[in-house]
C-alpha cells in the first residue's frame, strides 16, 4: 500500500482540505513510492499567517536558545541518517553512499550555521567621519531578521539545498515556508519530521507541498512573504523574479560550466576530476562539468584517458552505488537523448555512451563538437560531456563566456600566471584551479552570474541574505 504524507502547516501534520494527493514515482523502482499533499491557497494563507505570529517570538529568544533547537535537530537528522538517505535513494535515485553523505554533509551544514550565527555581530559607526558631521551621533548597526522566508529546494539535493535556506533563515530569526521539490517531498518531509521532534514552536516552519498551478505563483507573490531563497532551474528562478516584485531573492539556477584544458595540464588529475565532475549522480548538478574546452594539442591524449575512464564508471541502480543512476524521469531522459541525437547528426563523434535503457543513459562521451551543436550550449542534466577543441586559450575563454551560464569554471593548467589569467577572464561565480566545479565545503561563497543566479549562497552569505541593516543613532548629548 502506497503511504500518504501529510503535509506540515501552521504546527500540525495535516491532510489537505483539497483532498488531492500528487503521486511520487522512483526514478529507479518506476513505482509510486508515495503520495503528498495538493494544498490549497488557503492553507498557503494558514502557513504565511502563522509563520508570521511565531516568527515574532522567535525573533527575541537569543541566539544561543535559537541555536539549541538546531543542535537538536542537526542531533534528529544525525539518529535518522539511514532512513532518510533511503528516502532520498527511493525517491530521487541518488546512489547510496551519496544519499548518506548528503544527510552528514546536512547535519555539518546545521551546526555550522548555529556556530557562524553565534560568532556574527553588528557594527557601531560615529558621524564625525563626514564632513561636518559630529561624534555625538553614535549609529548602532544591527542585523534583524527580515521576516518569513520562502525557502524553495530542488530534487537533487532534497535535504542538503533545503537545510541550507532553513538553517540560516532560523538562525536569522526568520520563519520558514519550506516548499520541497514535489520530486524530493518525502525526503523534506523526513527531515521536517526531525525537526518537529525538537519541540520548535509551533507554526514557525511550515512545509508545503501542491501543484505549480495552484500554489506557485500564489506564493511567489504573497504579500506575508519576504525573502525568496531558491535552487532550480533558470526558467523558474527567471519567472520568480518576474513575480516578486521588491522582495529580496537569492537565486542558484543552471549551469554550463566549463573545463578549460590547456596545454601543459596534469591530465591524469584533469580526467580524474572531468569524469567525476561530469558524470557523479548522473550529471544531476548544476555545478556538473558540462563542457570540455580542450587546446587541441592535447585533445587526442585526453581524449584516449577520458575514454577508459568513463567506460569503467558504475552503471545503474542506485542501491548498488552506481555513479551513473536512472535520470529523475523520462522525460529529463528524453532531453538529454535529444541533445545526443542532434550532436551526431550534426557530425559529432560518439567516443562512448549513447545507449539507453528506458531513463537510464549509459554516460556518453561526444568529441569534434562544435558550436552549431545544441549541446555546446545547453545544460543536459544528464550524463552527455561534449568536448570542444580550441586552438588558443583566449579561443577557451571566449567560448566559456559566450554562453549565457556563469556558475562556475575549471582551469587545468600547471602555470599558475596562467591559471589566474584565465580565472580573470571568465565570467563565472567561482573558478576552480585544477580542480572540479562545486559547491562545497558548505562554508564558501556559492554564487552564479549571468542566468546562474543572482546573491551569494554559503552559510555565512545566506544568514547575511536572509537578515537586513537596522540603524538606531544615538543622538548623545
Ligand atoms: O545542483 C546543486 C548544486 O548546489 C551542486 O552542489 O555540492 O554537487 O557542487 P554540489
């Protein structure tokens, strides 16, 4: 029997009054695993509005009680890491190992939060700094929380990218409308569960689930909400920020992150973190290498060790820890096979891969790709790394910049003036040095430019983001 999960509004465990449930399908089994709730917009309003009335007493605990409740909930998460790496395998074919590493990264990420909370503080500024201004105004700079934050997460990092907004968005003093991808609800739903089991107050934080047409824009635009902290696509995230008019909002959309590969590149460490950096999770990154920008002069030897490399990657189930998992549904397949499909037609060389078994895509190799090719520019989302060869670096550069992404680059180059010109050059968030594009250790900038994404990630950009100045001057005598 299929479970039906309750959906988490204004501090009670709730079926909605819609009497609608959406049906989640495992990428993998091809089953409905479960089914979640299709709220209402009234229930959206019952989220908002409680959110709100609990925010305000949350806000004058300390931070040191604040902090307490999400050492215990980091605690919750930690006793239940099987169970909720298995509902993130289950439902979003994450392998393993990998679903088990996100939970510890998460319950990491929530400590450090409390801890980077606890040591921020404000600032004091005299007016005598400004011409004719006096040292008796004293201005106290203080940061106060902003008020309900929506906190929209994506299905390939279900827990980690949600504890990511909720953790700095409470430490702030902030209430939370949590919207979980619908493909990643079960996964919310467990780790909301946690936090529930640590008394937070009630309505604080609620967790809504429900279809785009009913709810999504309906929040978007809610007046009662006053961030927007949101990881998805680039479509979305460019229709969000139609919709929320005056309200801070911090974006991490697609990406097409380049490896630029020059000349004089270690290319045993170069394969090594292209195959990983392409192909983990199945390409399900945003931060996924998705490009090769390779100096001709040693195209045919990368080429010859990416081969082996990727040949020898863990094909299949998730619960055998395959590298290369099930795509998150067929359709996600279908697009990825498309872009195959219109590279070869248009003269592409196939060095491995392009096989299919339903949404499962063997990891596909594509050499000679050129720029008329939709795959140049295009994020998959799946397992496909076309490789471009140039015959300069500023050909790299030019053609690294020329897409409308900018999350993140690679430079593999053993010249560190090299490495840095390049790194100069390329309109990205950050830049990788003989290394793979990602977003983590959880405690740096994590930023895009361009369609990438607007506002700075990592915890101690997102307590900033989710906060604001307020400015009381003392006007001493
Ligand atoms: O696609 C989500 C993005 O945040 C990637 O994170 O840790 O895989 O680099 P990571």
């Amino acid at each position: 029997e299929v479970k039906v999960y309750p959906a988490y509004i204004a501090g009670e465990w709730r079926f909605s009054e819609s009497q609608e449930t959406i049906a989640i399908t495992s990428p993998w089994k091809a089953d409905v695993i479960g089914r979640v709730q299709a709220l209402t917009q009234d229930e959206v309003d019952q989220s908002i509005a409680a959110s709100k009335a609990a925010q305000r007493v949350w806000a004058d605990l300390s931070l040191g009680e604040r902090g307490d409740y999400l050492n215990q909930w980091a605690s919750e998460l930690e006793k239940d890491r099987e169970a909720i790496a298995t509902a993130v395998m289950n439902e979003v074919g994450k392998n393993y190992n990998d679903a088990e590493k996100e939970v510890t990264r998460t319950v990491d990420l929530i400590r450090y939060t409390v801890q980077e909370a606890l040591h921020m503080h404000g600032e004091s500024v005299r007016g005598d700094g400004f011409p004719g201004g006096s040292k008796d105004k004293l201005g106290i700079i203080e940061r106060v929380p902003l008020g309900v934050v929506l906190a929209i997460a994506p299905f390939n990092y279900p827990v980690n990218l949600a504890a990511s907004k909720i953790a700095p968005a409470l430490m702030a003093g902030n209430g939370v409308v949590f919207k979980p991808a619908t493909q990643g609800s079960i996964s919310g739903i467990k780790m909301i569960e946690a936090l529930d089991r640590t008394g937070l107050p009630a309505g604080l934080l609620s967790l809504i689930t429900g279809r785009g047409s009913v709810i999504g824009d309906y929040l978007t635009e809610h007046p009662g909400i006053n961030m927007i902290s949101f990881t998805g696509s680039t479509k979305t995230g460019k229709h969000l920020s139609q919709k929320s008019i005056m309200i801070p909002l911090v974006l991490e959309l697609g990406g097409k992150d380049p490896a630029i590969v020059c000349e004089d590149a270690d290319l045993d460490l170069t394969t090594q973190n292209i195959v990983s950096g392409a192909f983990s999770y199945s390409g399900q990154r945003c931060t996924a290498v998705k490009r090769v920008l390779v100096d001709d002069k040693v195209a045919d030897q990368l080429v010859a060790q990416l081969k082996p490399a990727v040949e020898a990657l863990a094909v299949g189930s998730p619960v055998d820890d395959s590298t290369v998992v099930p795509l998150i549904d067929e359709k996600a397949a279908d697009f990825v096979q498309g872009l195959i499909d219109d590279a070869l037609a248009k003269g592409a060389t196939l060095i491995t891969g392009n096989q299919r078994q339903g949404n499962l895509l063997a990891p596909t190799l594509l050499d000679n790709v050129t720029e008329d090719m939709a795959v140049a520019w295009i994020e998959p989302f799946g397992p496909v790394l076309p490789i471009i060869r140039v015959q300069t670096t500023d050909a790299a550069i030019a053609i690294a910049n020329k897409s409308n992404f900018g999350l993140q680059a690679s430079v593999f180059t053993q010249d560190i003036d090299k490495a840095l010109e390049i790194a100069n050059a390329v309109e990205v968030g950050t830049v990788q040095v003989n290394g793979r594009p990602e977003r983590g250790p959880d405690n740096f900038p994590f930023l895009g430019v361009k369609s990438s994404g607007m506002g700075t990630q990592g915890v101690h950009n997102s307590i900033l983001s989710m906060s604001r100045e307020k400015l009381t001057v003392m006007n001493l005598r």
